[in-house]
C-alpha cells in the first residue's frame, strides 16, 4: 500500500473522506481532453514495445470509467507524428542520445510531452533543453546511480576502504566519481583512492566503485558487481508481485527497469491527464508541486521541477551463489529525516541543465 503518512505530517488523516476526494477530482470537471494518444517514434528493441503496450493496455482499463480513451500508436520517425485537435499527446522513443533528444524537440513543437524511459537526462550533457516542461525523465540519471551506490553499498558489500575509478578521465565521469566519493564518505566509509588523485602506493582497499558505460560497485576480491536499478522482477512489497505477474502474463517474460519504465511513464502521464484541469496540460499538471502518483515502489512518486526527473527509490541488486540477482538494498534507505527531501536529495545536482539554468 501506497504511504502517504509521511508525506501529510502530522496532521490527523480521515482515510475515508481522502477516498472520497481521490475518486471525485476526475468528476469535477469536464475532462479535457477526451484522448490520450501514445506514439512510439522508431523502432526500438521489440521487448520496449512489449512493455509500452502493456502500459497502454493498464492504462486504458483505468482511463476508461471517466470516459477517457488511451491509443498506442506507431511512427517511422519524429518528424511523421502529428497533433491531433482535442488529443493529448504523449510521445516515447529514440534508440540512443541524438535519437532521444530529437523526438524530445519534436514534442516540444507540436506541444506534446515526452516521456524519457530508456536514456535519461545524461543524454541531454548538461543542456537546458533537458530540462523543459514537456520532457519528463523516468529513466534514473547516472547521478541518482552513484548516490545509490555511495549510500548502500559499503553496508551491502560490507566493505569500508573504497577506491574510485573511471573508465575514462572525461569531465561528466570525473564529476561522477567525485561524486561517487562524498556519497561513501557521507556513508561512512574511507575513500583511499581517487582516479585523477595521487594514491600512496600502500593505500589497501576492500571495494570499488566503478564509474564508466556502467556504473557498479564490488568487492577487492570479488568479481560480482553491485548495481543500482530502477527494478527488479524479484519485488514483492508495494504491489509489485502483482505488477510482475500481469507483466509476466502478458509478455512473457520478467519485468526489468526499462520495463518498468515504460509502463510508469504510460501510468505518469494518464493519471496527469485524468487529473488534469479542463484548461490545464499534462506538462502543466505534471509539472506542480502536488502531484504525485503511486507506482508499487513503497512512496509517492514525483517530478523534480529543476530538471523534470521523475524521484524514486533505487534497487540495490548483486547475484547471489546461485547467479541469479537479487536486491539487497534500496535507496534512500527507509526512516529517518523527511522522506520526500531525502528521495529529492537522489541525484540531484546544482546545475543539471547548464550553468544558466
């Protein structure tokens, strides 16, 4: 079950009346639009197109007691999809970077949102267009990655002498490892080595953390990485068995991130548009301060405005004797301060969408 405790304060919660109220905002008003159309541009793994048609299918059982219909469509190209009056639209796709950024571009033109579920906001490198209204990222930054990392892991890995590494010595993987480095540090853990520092050629270490194409942590003497997803088919609590089964039951196959992702980013968006005002966009809804909406991760989910992330929990997954992961840890870890600042506070940085932004 969604927790919306910690989110409310302390302030005495009538669960009936807060029903009540949850089940008459869609009747009070007229819903506009009548539609929602969700295009995916190009052709990406046929499994992505699985699990946004899964989504589509959730979704459209949940839209249509308010008399909303949702469509799933598909386009060669950004430049092939069109507006259509009175239809709210919502585009996903693109294969890579560049593809992710121009079907961005092309919903901004035509007014539409688009949904970022397989790149994230690091194909953006820091321009301010990643940042609009009409863009929101549900796939996790490689910042959210290494803060997961850097809080979980040296409890995960019990491990507390840590060295830093990257694959390159790039500005954006050096900002990581820094990075990577003050979360272990803030985690308690001794960072004995960092790439682009002296080390003492004595400096022993029992873990690293690994910042490149992936970013994983393991132990000194221990091939089995520790990785940060944003799920796994394993996931019980919240939901999630049920999600996994029907996604299974559908598809065939275990759900995994970007599945997740897909299906989050259809429910994100429909849920905004059913929640909508009858002069108010779904970038608009999205976009304030009061929106959240539950996606069987444990707290109510939401889009930082900054730079239009969507802040969720982190899974801590590493394979066990057996080979087959399993999550070990989530991050931000249950308890303790403000529960909605510390998933804030998750990949956060000062100046995500340049230093203009």
């Amino acid at each position: 079950m969604l927790d919306f405790r910690a989110f409310l304060g302390d302030r005495p919660v009538d669960r009936r009346a807060l029903l009540r109220l949850a089940l008459a905002i869609p009747f009070a008003r007229v819903l506009a639009p009548r539609r929602v159309r969700v295009v995916l541009v190009g052709a990406p793994d046929p499994s992505l197109a699985d699990a946004l048609a899964f989504g589509v299918d959730e979704a459209t059982r949940s839209a249509q007691p308010f008399g909303v219909a949702v469509a799933l469509e598909r386009a060669a190209d950004a430049a092939a999809v069109t507006a259509a009056r009175d239809t709210a639209l919502v585009l996903f796709g693109g294969d890579d970077a560049a593809d992710c950024r121009a079907v961005a571009a092309r919903a901004r033109t035509l007014g539409a949102v688009y949904v970022d579920a397989w790149c994230g906001l690091d194909a953006w490198t820091r321009r301010a267009d990643g940042c609009a209204r009409a863009i929101v990222h549900v796939a996790p930054s490689d910042a959210m990655r290494v803060d997961a990392l850097g809080a979980g892991a040296p409890e995960a890995l019990r491990a507390r002498r840590w060295l830093v590494t990257t694959a390159d010595a790039s500005d954006a993987q050096m900002l990581l490892a820094v990075r990577g480095a003050r979360a272990l540090g803030a985690a308690g853990a001794t960072v004995v080595g960092l790439v682009g520092q002296t080390r003492t050629d004595g400096a022993a270490h029992d873990a690293l953390l690994h910042v490149g194409t992936t970013i994983e942590a393991r132990l000194a003497d221990d091939a089995r990485p520790l990785r940060a997803v944003g799920w796994h088919a394993s996931l019980e609590p919240y939901g999630g068995a049920q999600l996994g089964d029907r996604f299974r039951g559908a598809v065939h196959r275990p759900m995994d991130e970007r599945a997740w992702a897909a299906w989050a980013g259809v429910k994100l968006v429909v849920e905004a548009a059913l929640r909508a005002g009858a002069a108010e966009s779904i970038a608009q809804r999205l976009a304030r301060a009061d929106f959240i909406f539950d996606a069987h991760k444990g707290v109510p989910l939401f889009v930082r405005a900054e730079d239009r992330q969507l802040v969720q929990p982190l899974y801590l997954v590493r394979a066990g004797d057996d080979g087959a992961d399993t999550v070990v840890a989530t991050a931000p870890r249950v308890g303790g301060g403000d529960p909605r600042a510390r998933l804030a506070a998750l990949g956060r940085e000062p100046h995500a969408c340049g230093a203009g932004a």
